[in-house]
C-alpha cells in the first residue's frame, strides 16, 4: 500500500515534536536519550530535525518515557501551534 504524502500540517508537527524533544532533552545527549530510550541515536537525530515527522508512537512513548515527558503534556504541546512543555 502506498502512503499518500504528508500534508503541510503533518510535517509542522514533525518539526514541532523534533523541537519539543530537543527542549525537553535539556542539557543530555542524544546518545544518552538514545542509550535510556531504546530508540536508535540515528532515529532520534531524525526524529528531532523532523525529518522523521511521524514517528511510531511506541517510538514517541519510549523518548517521552526516557526524558520524563508525561505523554499527555506531548500530545497537549503538539496540538497548539508554537506551545512550549510545561511538564
């Protein structure tokens, strides 16, 4: 089955997931989240420069999980444009 392409919206909220990974990342590296996560360093580099802008969501959950990122405050993030965590 071929996916039909993501829409301009769809890539904004890649890009916005990447940037809300970075923030809640802080000061650790990505091996770190990746070593703590599960989830390849390469993915995460993907992931956070949007280039991967619809992850696996037990992929979003195993990050979240590693940076102590409620899943609820992502998702609340995600669906306001330009919203910062406050987790």
């Amino acid at each position: 089955m071929v996916r039909p392409p993501l829409s301009p919206e769809e890539r904004e909220r890649g890009r916005r997931l990447g940037a809300l990974l970075r923030e809640a990342r802080g000061a650790r590296t990505p091996g770190e989240v990746a070593a703590a996560s599960g989830v390849s360093l390469e993915a995460l580099r993907k992931i956070e420069s949007g280039r991967v802008p619809t992850p696996a969501f037990f992929t979003v959950a195993a990050l979240a999980r590693a940076l102590d990122l409620p899943l609820d405050a992502l998702a609340a993030a995600l669906a306001e444009p330009r919203t910062a965590l406050s987790a």
